[in-house]
C-alpha cells in the first residue's frame, strides 16, 4: 500500500470514529458531485467527503488532515465561477452545507448570526419578513451558501449601490488549518483592536481557515422600487449612459448591462420576450427607498439623461411581476450564453468611467482573434462578464486563439485601472494571470499571509497563486 493510501485509510477511520452515518462518504458515486462546479467542465475527484455539522466537528477534521497530511478543499454549495472550491490536490472535500442555521436575527441591533450553510435566498427572505435587508445578490442566490459568499466576496446588482460582501461581515468565528478555533469581531460597528481578521478572511477564497459563524450586519428595507429597461442601438452608447447617470450624481440600486446575444440567449432559454430585445444593448436600471416622490424624480432624471445619451425609448416595469420578469431574464443570462457553447467567462472590472472603453476593446481584441464574446454584468460598479465562445471554432483555433485573447483582455483591463476579478475570485482557473495585476514582491507578500495561516499548505491547496 502507497504512503498517500496507508494515510487516506487512517484517515478515513479516525473520521469514520469522528462522524455519524452519512457525514462522510468515500464512494465514487456519492463523491462525484463535490469535484466539479460551475466552472467550465473542470473536475477533479476527491479522495473523501465529509459533512460537519458544528465548529467542533471541522476542527477536528482539520485536526486529522495535519495529522496524515491530507488536502482539505472547503465547499459550499459548488455554485463557484473560478474553481475555488475544487480539490485539484485530491485529499478531503470538507462540505458545510449541514451547517444551515441562522441562529439569530437581532432586529435591535440590525445584527444576524447565521451558519455559513445557509443559503443566501433563504436567509434575504427571513430577514425581509421583519423588515430588515441583507443587500448582496448574487446570481446564483437561490442556491449558493453564505459561506461562499464570504469566500469570494460575492457581490451582484445591488454592488452598486449597497456594496459587496465585505461591507455587511461583522465578524466571523473560523477554524484554523492546525484545527485551532478563533473568534474576531462581533456585533459591533466600531472596531480597531488589532489587526483586522474578519476582513482578511473575507475574500480569502477558503485558503486562509474555514468560516464556521458569521455575524451579519442589515439594514432596513426600503419600502418600494422602481425598475427602468432602456434600449440602445449601440454597446458603446449604453456604456456612455451609465457613466453619464452616476455623473449626474444618480445612485441607482441596480445598473445592469446586456448585449443583443445575452439578451437572446435568456429570451429563448426561459420563453419569454422583453420589449426591444431586439436592441444592440440595454440597461436594467433599478431606484428604491422609502418614498415614492423621490423615486420619480430620479426615475425622471435617468430616462432624460438616458434619451439624452441616444436611448431608443425608456420602459417602466410597472407592476411587481413585471419586474420579477426583467430580473429573471437578466439572472438568467449567465446560464443560457453557456448553454450556446463550450466557453471560458472571465470577470473583469475597471472604474466606472473606464467602461466604454473596456467594452471596445474587448470587442476589438475578439475580432482580432476570431473569436466570439457575449458581454453582461453590473455596469454600474464597472464589472462585466466577458464570456468567450468556441461556437464554430475549430479546437486548434480555438486553443491557440484563447490564451492570448484572455491575456489580452486583462492587459486591458489592468491598464484601465481594473483587476482581473470583480466578484468570482482567482481560484483555480485564474491564478496563472495573477503577475499581470501584481508585481511580485506584492505575491511574495500574499504568499507569506497564506504561510501564517497554512504553513503546511494543506488547506484548498493549488488556489490563487501561479504556478
């Protein structure tokens, strides 16, 4: 027997020993789905799954994991765009999606404690019903898991105007990859004891230690909201029109930004139709607050700076399902353009002013190298999913033609002010592009941060950095 499977099998007992019944599996079939995820057609098989249901639980397993020195790949619900949660080094899946609770909802302090197995819909949907608001709205919201969110950061429309993850993490409990347990922050919006961990693990992408507790930090709900669709003969015209609505100091909720493909390839996936579908381009724009006055007044200022822009018309959604509608067409639109083809979608984000530009020249960088790209996103905070197409292509073409496109884009991208990854994170699938963004003695840093926590390199090793 291999020295990696005398290890998996002592492993595997202690674990047995540690878990009751279904909370860990080792069988091909029950493993399959936790080595893939929504990246592509990337799979990695693990050696064993298992399923914790509290912070004594992980820590233990973390405990076992150094102890036979075995990878442990932390995973939510694998609704991740960048590999993040993959274990491309085999070893131990570590799922929390057993730890589903949201154990508090402190409507004094506009404070929740939840699990990070909770499902990002459920717990909108618990707070929503006494009147509070957690703003971060992912695509994916009705499956993927708190945890994961605050592993990627995870952002979406209301990015915009609410801000991302980050801004609503009050402080987390999290286990360490030597099984220690610690606690930072708290219900508290004032803190500046110490070196702020809670933030540090936010966005660390599962590398750093594993997220057991969040505290939430919400806000009151506004009352109503009002939902614009604003079609446009030209990508570059409405990429001018955001701009110019944020320069009139418009702050919309939502900002959203679809070309004619995207717009089709929702339409025909769903079975429905918007108005102007047909248009090169539109923008889903979204107001809300308390007060309805104030709401058409900057419902009113938009259309005008809209039409002012060249906009072919200005749409009100007028009723509660016809926004549910425009929301559902436009939430769909990352699974129906890759339902077109195989593909590769990239994440980028440049300051607001910097959008038009981007979206030439990723035109133009497509055109260059045969190849197709379809373009989404939130363009009012300046991040646009790129989606390149193989379509007709051939898989030589299509192989020599992709990586120097995707470099290409990113060079862009970093050039006009942006980064690599607006909310998808580095992962598995991004991290050779990572010097394109940093030098290296910032790397040498990051690696250094991940050596503090991780000096064994165990935990969702293969993630982040180059090669």
């Amino acid at each position: 027997m291999s020295e990696k499977n005398s290890a998996l099998q002592a492993a595997k007992a202690e674990l047995q020993a540690l878990l009751s019944g279904t909370s860990l599996k080792s069988s091909a079939d029950e493993m399959e789905k936790y080595g893939s995820d929504e990246t592509e057609d990337l799979f990695f098989a693990p050696d064993l799954v298992v399923l914790p249901r509290t912070t004594e639980e992980v820590s233990e397993i973390m405990k076992i994991s150094k102890r036979y020195g075995l990878p442990v790949t932390p995973r939510g619900a694998g609704t991740g765009l960048s590999g993040g949660a993959l274990p491309v080094q085999g070893g131990i899946v570590l799922s929390l999606e057993r730890m589903n609770q949201i154990l508090e909802i402190d409507e004094n302090n506009l404070v929740a404690v939840v699990q990070p197995g909770v499902v990002t819909e459920t717990f909108q949907t618990q707070v929503e019903a006494v009147g509070l608001f957690y703003p971060p709205d992912p695509a994916s919201r009705g499956s993927c898991m708190l945890g994961g969110n605050v592993a990627e950061c995870s952002g979406g429309p209301r990015a915009v105007k609410y801000g991302v993850t980050k801004d609503y993490i009050l402080g987390v409990e999290a286990v360490l990859p030597n099984g220690d347990i610690i606690r930072h922050g708290g219900k508290l919006f004032k803190n500046v004891t110490g070196y702020n961990l809670t933030q540090l693990l936010v966005g660390s992408e599962g590398t750093l230690a594993i997220v057991t507790e969040i505290i939430i930090r919400l806000i009151p709900l506004p009352k109503f909201r009002q939902t614009l669709l604003i079609p446009f003969d030209t990508l570059d015209g409405a990429a001018k029109t955001v701009a110019a609505i944020f320069k009139q100091g418009l702050i919309p909720s939502a900002c959203e930004f679809m070309e004619k493909d995207a717009i089709r390839a929702s339409e025909k996936h769903l079975g429905l139709t918007l108005p102007y579908g047909n248009a090169e381009a539109l923008l889903l724009v979204e107001v809300d607050g308390n007060r309805t006055d104030v709401l058409e007044e900057q419902r009113d200022q938009i259309c005008e700076v809209a039409m002012n822009e060249g906009a072919r018309d200005v749409v009100l959604a007028d009723t509660s399902e016809k926004q549910k509608e425009v929301w559902r067409v436009r939430r769909a639109t990352g699974e129906a353009v890759k339902k077109l083809s195989i593909y590769k979608e990239e994440d980028t984000v440049v300051p607001r002013f910097a959008l038009p530009e981007l979206v030439r020249g990723v035109k133009e960088i497509a055109k260059r190298h045969g190849i197709v790209t379809i373009c989404y996103g939130h363009a009012g905070d300046g991040n646009i999913h790129v989606n390149i197409l193989k379509m007709e292509m051939s898989d030589s073409a299509w192989n020599q033609s992709l990586p120097s496109a995707i470099e290409e884009i990113f060079r862009l991208t970093v050039a006009l002010g942006g980064t690599l990854s607006g909310e998808h994170g580095i992962g598995y699938s991004q991290k050779r592009y990572m010097p394109i963004a940093f030098k290296p003695q910032e790397l040498t840093l990051m690696k250094q941060v991940k050596k503090a926590f991780d000096p064994d390199g165990l935990l969702n090793p293969g993630k982040v950095f180059p090669d």
